[in-house]
C-alpha cells in the first residue's frame, strides 16, 4: 500500500508557487491577494479559513480575512460580498461554506463575480467545467487529480466510483474523471444516499472517491484488493485518548482499508491540504488574469 501524502504534495506545490510569486515581484507585479469571508463561529469552518490564510503568508500572498456575525442579513452579506467584488486589490475571494440557515447559499455564491470566484462554486464556473471550458477549478476536486497526478496514478480507462453528489465534491469530482485529459478519461460511477447495491459497485471500482461526510463508511469488503481510495472525508469523533476528547478522521475505515487498498489518502494529511494548494494556485491564475 503507498500512501499519498497531501499534507507533502501540498507542501511542494506551495513552495513552487513561493518561487512563482518571487519572480512576479522581480517583474513589478502585486502580490497576489486572497480574501476570505467566514460567517458565524463554526470551529471547523474557523480552522478550514485559518489554513488558508496562513498558506497565503507560506507562498508570499496578501490576505484579508473578513470575519462577520452568524445574525448577518443576507443583503449585508451580498454588500459584503459586492465590495470585494470591485475592490481592485483583491484578486480572488471565497466565501466559507456553510452559512447560517437563514441565508441562501445559491444567492451569495451567484454574487460573487465569476473572475474572482477562485473557488469555482459560481454557476459560471461550474457551467465552463460541465462543458470542458477553461475556469476555475472548485479546490478540492482538482486537488485531488492533482495528488493522482504527482503519484503517477494511471487513471485513462479505469471505473472511478464517486460516493457522494455534492457541488463542491461529488459532481465536479465526475466531471473532472471523465474529461478527455491527463489522470482523466475514466468511467465514472455516481453514487448518492439513494443508491442500491453500494458494496458491489464499489468493489467493482479501480479508485474510490468518498465525499459523503459520514465517518468509517468506507469499509474493506467495499474495497477492490489493489484499488486506488481517495478521502474526503474530515469528521471529528469522539476519542477518550485524546487530550481534547476528540479526533479528526475520514469517510474511510483507514485501518482496515490500507490494508487492501493499493494507495490510500490519510485524513489528517491526504485531501485537506490539496484542496489549500489548490486555492493558492486558483488565487495565483486570477492574480495574471486581470
Ligand atoms: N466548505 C467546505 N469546503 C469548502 C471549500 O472548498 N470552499 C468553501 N468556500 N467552503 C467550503
């Protein structure tokens, strides 16, 4: 079993892009600047938004953190949102997800101008993607072709099996595995909480992608011997051991699973610090792009 490292992956893209952001500087270029918004005190969602701003300071980006309050009206957060919008120092913004109840979520992500939209969750953007047009990536997907790519996973031809059909996940997950490129061109199964005969259409899987957000899912008689499992999955349990009483950890049964699996993702360390280079790298394109 190999394991694949996110958390080293991400380390090395964001020391290129280090190297990246040195050179537009001798060239007279800005800093490329990344703003975040993050609505009420979710502490996963605080954590997330840390990474991501202290990853801005690693490769030599400016970053704006905008921090607002769970009982925001939703057209304060649309100003908000506007003002970055024609703010010129900012070069691309996310809004974290998710967002109090009472706000639409739909209606802040289609505020958000599609050149600033570095996470790819604008209906622009998602559109390009579907139709194989250039655009930004949603992070955490493209993180993901990315770690395969880097690990020389062959991926032409193989059956991916996709558990979970979020719109930041699952479907640009599908999209992105079977485009006609590079660790692309697989035969992509979709798999959703309605879904019948699970096991056996996971066992018939070369990679397996879990996005479901259900803890330990994944076990190994899921699991083809040899099969490639990507896990996307960030839960906290409850762990007596640990001195917080908790622990972060996947979708996947890592233990039993790394046992059979031919290359496994671990969590802390496998697709969360991908989705975070994959953002810099968005937020570097829409820096040249203006
Ligand atoms: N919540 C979970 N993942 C993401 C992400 O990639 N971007 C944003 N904005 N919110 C998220």
């Amino acid at each position: 079993m190999k394991l694949l490292d996110g958390k080293a992956t991400s380390l090395d893209i964001q020391n290129e892009i280090k190297v990246n952001v040195e050179e537009l500087i001798s060239a007279g270029h800005k800093k490329p600047h990344l703003a975040a918004i993050i609505v009420g005190d979710n502490p996963a969602s605080r954590a997330y938004v840390g990474h991501k701003i202290k990853a801005c300071a690693h490769v030599g980006f400016d970053s704006t953190l905008i921090e607002l309050s769970s009982n925001i009206e939703e057209e304060q957060l649309i100003d908000e949102v506007n003002q970055l919008n024609h703010n010129k120092e900012i070069d691309g913004f996310i809004v974290q997800l998710p967002l109090p109840d009472h706000i639409d979520e739909q209606k802040i992500l289609q505020a958000i101008l599609p050149e600033k939209d570095v996470d790819g969750f604008h209906p622009v953007n998602a559109g390009k993607l579907s139709l194989g047009l250039p655009s930004f990536l949603p992070a955490t997907p493209a993180g993901i072709v990315e770690l395969l790519d880097r690990y020389n996973v062959e991926t032409s031809g193989k059956h991916a099996v996709v558990l979970g059909r979020s719109s930041i996940v699952g479907t640009p997950m599908t999209l992105l595995l079977s485009r006609n490129a590079k660790r692309g061109n697989c035969t992509v199964t979709i798999c959703h909480s309605k879904t019948q005969n699970l096991s056996d259409i996971t066992r018939q899987a070369d990679i397996v992608i879990a996005a479901i957000g259900r803890p330990h899912f994944v076990t190994a008689d899921m699991i083809k011997p040899g099969a490639i499992v990507i896990d996307v999955g960030i839960n906290r349990i409850d762990d007596p051991s640990k001195k917080s009483g908790t622990r972060l950890t996947g979708d996947v049964d890592f233990e039993a699973v790394s046992k059979i699996a031919g290359a496994i993702t671990p969590v802390p360390g496998g697709v969360g610090p991908m989705t975070i280079a994959m953002l810099l790298k968005n937020t570097l394109k829409a820096s040249l792009l203006k």
